[in-house]
C-alpha cells in the first residue's frame, strides 16, 4: 500500500514538473496570438465535447441494458404467474 502511494506521489510530482516542457504545437501558438478568444474558445468546446462522449456512450449503453434486464425479468414474472395459475385452475 505504501509503495503505491509512493508511486502516485511520485507520478503527480513528475506530471506538474512536466507541464512546464509541454506546449502548444507552434501554428496554434501563433494562431492563439492572432485570433485569440474565438480560438481558445473553440477549444474549449472541442474538449468539452471530447470528455462527455465517454460518459454519454456509457450511460446510454447501462441504460438499454437496465431496461433488457427490467424487460426480461417483467416477462420471466408473467410466464410463471400464468403457469401456476394454469396448474391451480
């Protein structure tokens, strides 16, 4: 336990020192200088939609198979409803 948190210590320690070598590719650099808010928020809509398809793909996926399920166990109650009232008549 301790080595790992060692190691994430570590790994946010290396990421915050790498920020400072990580930069925009050149042309956006210039561009960014010359459009300036259209861009950055072009850019911040790009990444917004980015983040959200992940949880958007996965809620739609867990919702239809919330409903199968529901769908499957509603009919699995009915199918044995109407054979014990077929045994008891």
């Amino acid at each position: 336990m301790k080595l790992r948190f060692h190691i994430l210590i570590l790994a946010a320690f290396l990421t915050i020192l790498a920020v400072s070598f990580a930069e925009a590719c050149p042309t956006c650099k210039e561009s960014l200088n010359e459009h300036g808010g259209n861009l950055i928020r072009g850019y911040f809509w790009s990444i917004m939609f980015m983040m959200s398809m992940p949880f958007l793909i996965l809620g739609g996926l867990s919702s239809i198979f919330y409903l199968d399920v529901r769908r499957a166990r509603r009919m699995q109650a009915e199918s044995e409803s109407a054979a014990s009232a077929g045994t008891t008549s």
